[in-house]
C-alpha cells in the first residue's frame, strides 16, 4: 500500500499511465476557470507521456473554453459517460444515448408521479440542446436551441442526458436525486453532480465509471493504472473502478470517505498537485530504467 505525502498525493506510488479528473468543483477553480498551474500541469503532462482525459457531466458544448488546455492530448467523457468528444474539435466520436422510446417511458412516469403541469425537461444530445417552454436553465440557451411544449416534439437522435426540473416538492438536494431514482426504476441512470434542484438521467449503464473503462480500454490501460480525482457522488463509480482513487478537500462528504488520498481543494489546485506529482513519479521511473555504467551504483 502506498503512503501518502502532506500534499495528499500517494509518495511511492508507480506513475499512472491515465488521470482521469472531474471539472466543475475538481479541476477547475471556484469561478469555473483553469488555474496558470493548473494549465502548465496539463502540458507538463502531456510531455511526460501522461494521458488525461476529462470525464464531466457537462455537454460537450461547455468545453470551448476549455480547448487550450487539451486540445493537443486528449478526449473529454462528457454527459456522465454518455458521449466521447474530440476537444480539439468539440466533434462526438461516441454516444450512448437513450432512445426516443425509454426517454418518453421515463418521461411519462416523472409525469405520473408530480403532474403534467410541474414537470419541466429538457435534453442534451449530440445535435445539441432542446428544451420545454416550460424548463428554466440556470446557464445561457445557445441560440439555436429548439423548444417546444412538449420534449418528446424533439427528440431527433439520441438523448444523452434528460435534465429535470420540478415547481414541486422535492425540488432540492439529495431528496430530490433519492425520489427520482425512486421514479426511474432501472429504466435508466439517475446522477447527482451537486446541482441542486436539477435533476440528470441518463441511459441504462452510462456512468462515469462505464465511460472511463470503455474508453481506457480501447487505449489497452488497465484500471490499476488510472488516477482518478472528483469531488460528487456522480464521481463515485469512477472512483471505485480506478486503481487509485483522489477526492479534493471540498468533495461532499461521502466522495471523501470513498477515495483513497485526499488532494487540496479546487482553489487550491489539488488536481495540479495531482498531475505534478504524477509527472515526478514519471520522471524517477525513467531515471530508474536507464542503464548503468561500469562503476555506477544504484541510488541509496
């Protein structure tokens, strides 16, 4: 088992091949940008051979801002699993969305449980976003997002993520994640990433975690060579299935508990803590596997 230094990094550990870092509340600061040492962490990543891929409930036309930083190494897992896109060009490689026919079984039960008339919804597909005339997004609607009375009106491809709101009670927290996991049943995936009063669902089997391992797969990493940092409960299956798991100082309660090493909160840059330390361990590999010369000696 390895230690763990002051930083809340593991001391000895072998470096990663893959981190896998959360965004909102995790990598990026309190007011939703990349810290200078952040951004230098990620390149020094990258030129240490690190892969980092982002694995985020955020659409993917939420990472515009973020394309400086990744563009040149890497993927983004973004709607909780749903979709792989391509950073550089914010282009969907991959999806796994819902069809038309359980997002509208799903939407007929939220309808039965609190009422026509209180629920409002809206998704997120590839194609972009499409809302009730109903839904009050606390973020700015892209111009040419489609609207209708109705949310089945719109569906025209898959759905990534059905975003839920209700005028009635529950409409905060964690009981409001608990009712409708309650109302869903196993037709679908209910996720709670710290956004109160806005509930995320999405396919059968998208987690962050099944995004992670299909994704790592396809580039031949093994879980135990994955870091894995986030700081909400939709971050726990990722955590449980990376061999090394991180939660920065201001996770919810349960996400602390369940990771591995604690790191410095977001706005102390506790991923680019990660990464550093990821890189150092890198280096002292490479230094350990080159050859020795007559009369050389291992380092004590």
């Amino acid at each position: 088992m390895s230690t763990t230094a002051a930083d809340g990094t593991p001391s000895d550990a072998a470096p990663p091949r893959l981190v896998a870092t959360d965004l909102d509340g995790t990598l990026l600061r309190p007011d939703g940008t990349v810290s200078a040492r952040t951004a230098a962490a990620l390149a020094a990543a990258e030129e240490a051979g690190i892969a980092v891929v982002f694995v985020t409930a955020r659409p993917h036309r939420w990472l515009a801002d973020l394309q400086p930083h990744v563009a040149g190494h890497g993927v983004a897992l973004c709607a909780n699993g749903a979709s792989v896109v391509d950073v550089g060009t914010l282009r969907v490689l991959e999806q796994h969305g819902m069809p038309a026919d359980v997002v509208g079984a799903v939407v007929a039960r939220l309808r039965e449980r609190w009422g026509a008339d209180r629920v409002h919804l809206a998704v997120e597909g590839a194609d972009g976003f499409a809302h009730e005339l109903g839904y009050a997004s606390d973020h700015p609607v892209p111009p040419d997002a489609r609207s209708a009375d109705r949310i089945e009106d719109l569906l025209t491809g898959p759905t990534l993520k059905l975003l839920v709101r209700t005028s009635a009670e529950p409409s905060d927290g964690a009981a409001f994640v608990d009712a409708l996991v309650d109302v869903v049943g196993d037709l679908a995936v209910v996720a709670d990433s710290g956004a109160h009063g806005l509930g995320e669902i999405s396919g059968p089997g998208v987690t962050k975690a099944a995004g992670l391992a299909r994704w790592a797969a396809t580039q031949e990493i093994d879980a135990g060579d994955v870091w894995a940092v986030g700081d909400a409960p939709n971050d726990l299956p990722m955590l449980a299935w990376a061999g090394t798991s991180f939660a920065v100082a201001n996770a919810y309660p349960a996400v602390l508990e369940a990771a591995d090493h604690r790191l410095p909160s977001n706005a102390d840059d506790g991923v680019a803590v990660l990464l550093e330390r990821a890189v150092d361990a890198a280096s002292a590999g490479r230094r350990d596997d080159r050859p020795r010369t007559a009369g050389s000696s291992a380092p004590s």
